[in-house]
C-alpha cells in the first residue's frame, strides 16, 4: 500500500530565463513501486525521511539506501530504484532544469557522480519540498517564480545537511576561514592543516566549488568590505588587516575583483557610520526597538 501526491509544471520561455526552473514536486510515502530503468532528460532530487531500499547503477552494481538520504538523478545517466517492499519509504521529490544546474554542479551542490548521498537530517529539505508543494496550488500567479527561488534554497539546503560535512562546512573550511586574512601561503594553510598542497585544493574544491586561493581570496576582500564602508580606516590599513603588505597590490586586486577601487566603493558607503561597525548578527525578524524622546 502506498500513497502519492504530484503536481507537474510547464515554464514559459520568459521563467526560464531564471536560470534555474521547477518542473514538478512529490510527496510519496509506503511501499512504492520500483521507479525504472529509465533516462530523464531533467535533474530530479529524491529526498527520503524514512525508510530504506536500494538503487541500481547503470552497470548494474545495487547499493543500499537507506534514511535519511537523497537520491541524485541526473539527465542522460540511466537509474533504477525502489524502497524496499516491506518497509517503504518515505520520500519528497522536486524535478528542475535550466543552464545554472551547470553552475551548482561545479560548486558541488548537485553530484552526478554521487547518485546516492546520506543526510544527516531529511527535514530542511522537506520542509523546503513542503513550500514547493505549497506553491503548486491552482491558479498561483507566482508559482513559477516561487519555485525557482525554492529550488535554489533546496539545492544549498542539501548541501549543507549532507552527512560528510557540518552546517558551516568542512573542517578545513573552517580553519581557512578563521586563518584567511593572515598572511600565508596556500602551501602554508596546508601545512597548518596537516595536508598536501594538492589534497587541499581537493578538499576546497569539494567543499567550496573552488581553489583554495579564490576561497581566502573572497573572505579577504569581503572583510576589506566591511572594513571600508564600518571604518575610516585608511586603505593602507585595511590591506594589511586583511593579510596584504603592499596596499597598491591590494588596491589593484581589490579593483580588478570588485570592479571599482578600495576609495569609490568607501565613497558609495558612505550611509554606513564609520566606528559603528558590529560583529554581532542581529535578528531581522525581531529588530532591536528604537525608542524616540519628545524634545
């Protein structure tokens, strides 16, 4: 016995302009049937809360899945799938397309080649799938447009719960964060890390989607940001708090990235305060009360 619930969607030539498109969302619980063989021509995310079964690889290799887990099914690649007939499972699935799934893929949110991957929690990806389906109802003006926002957060929301990794990241991630502004080498952050050059810039990849270079690079210049516009510290300052000695190096570098120089982009800043920077992230939804005297 199972259940199931589908909604399917067509894009228009304006929606899919977005990048990234929802095709159709799914809430399916119980001993569903085997899903397969088949090829789509679209990626789909299989997000299982509950439950175990397996999956097939195209050279017919059978892998155990088992909850929480998501399943990866990619245009072009065969698969073959189904819970196991006396538990079931409980599973939420969105289908998507557009170009931007190439993006997402380089950054390591989607994983062709990982068809099978654990969660360490099913929920935020189920309530996401849940805002979807939420959205798929009749006569939604902005179904298109809620959708494709929701499966951009779908796609971070999984790579943050996958079970090799931690909310904020790797490990490694971490340490580079909290060492980016020192002045060091790639070849040093290795070292402090107890790793190669090369395994470093694997496991930057893997994490991040890019060099380890480019992964200091943006924590350093997004610092310089907030330095420049919460400060008046002068540039030469700031380059050498963000881990640059030569402040024409880092002015250079800030500009060639940024597209405008450390000066015009302060100057474009100017409706922040200098000295009243805070390091501490306020709550939006519960903003401080600003209370007013009568004068």
């Amino acid at each position: 016995m199972y259940h199931t619930w589908m909604r399917f969607f067509t894009p228009g030539p304006l929606h899919r302009r977005l990048g990234l498109v929802c095709l159709g969302v799914g809430l399916q619980h119980g001993a569903l049937p085997a899903v397969g063989p088949r090829t789509l021509d679209h990626h789909v995310a299989v997000v299982i809360d509950a439950g175990r079964g397996w999956y097939r690889f195209p050279d017919g290799r059978r892998t155990p899945v088992t909850a929480p887990a998501l399943l990866w099914l990619t245009p072009g690649v065969p698969h073959h799938y189904a819970p196991d007939p006396a538990t079931g499972w409980d599973e939420g699935f969105v289908d998507f397309t557009g170009p931007v799934t190439a993006t997402y893929t380089e950054l390591g949110c989607i994983e062709p080649d990982r068809p099978v991957v654990p969660l360490t929690d099913a929920g935020p990806a189920r309530s996401v799938i849940g805002r979807i389906a939420r959205a798929a109802r009749r006569g939604n003006p902005l179904l298109e447009v809620e959708t494709s926002a929701a499966v951009h957060e779908l796609l971070v929301t999984l790579r943050r719960t996958r079970a090799d990794t931690t909310p904020d990241g790797t490990p490694v991630l971490t340490a580079l964060a909290r060492d980016a502004c020192r002045p060091l080498t790639v070849a040093e952050h290795a070292a402090r890390n107890g790793m190669t050059p090369a395994e470093l810039r694997t496991a930057v990849r893997r994490g991040a989607g890019c060099s380890p270079k480019d992964y200091l690079l943006g924590i350093r210049l997004g610092r310089a940001k907030e330095l420049l516009a919460g400060t008046d510290l002068p540039v030469a300052a700031v380059a050498r708090r963000v881990g640059y000695d030569d402040p024409a190096y880092f002015s250079r570098l800030f500009t060639r990235r940024v597209g405008t120089a450390p000066v015009r982009f302060r100057r474009q800043q100017e409706r922040a305060v200098p000295g009243g920077w805070s390091t501490r992230i306020p709550d939006a939804e519960h903003p401080p009360t600003i209370i007013t005297g009568h004068v």
